[in-house]
C-alpha cells in the first residue's frame, strides 16, 4: 500500500503527483472501501506486484 486517506480531494492530490512523477498508471491500484454509520468511506491507493516472493523454497501456486 502506498497512501491511504478518508479524504478524496487527498487522494486525487497524491495521484496528481504520481502523475507528474511519470509512475507508470497501469500499475497503480485505487480501491474505495465503502464505509457505513460507523466506518467512513476510505480510499487506498497501492502499487501492483507482479511476482510475488515466495514466502518458502516451494514454487508458489497461481492461487
């Protein structure tokens, strides 16, 4: 995860930078997480990973 914020005006300030920055857009992952009474909406930005390390010597599954 690189940034995580309640505030969208926030998160479209930091994505303006990445922008700027030349970050390659295809990588970058926006989630919303829909909030109700108790828990505000919440936005997420992260970076994909495309080959994860494998956490032991096995060859790690597809799943």
């Amino acid at each position: 995860m690189i940034f995580e914020t309640r505030d969208e005006s926030e998160l479209r300030a930091r994505l303006w930078r990445l922008r700027e920055a030349r970050v390659d857009r295809s990588m970058i992952r926006i989630d919303t997480l829909c909030g109700r009474l108790a828990l505000p909406t919440t936005y997420r930005l992260s970076r994909f990973v495309t080959d994860p390390v494998c956490e032991s010597d096995h060859e790690c599954s597809d799943h």
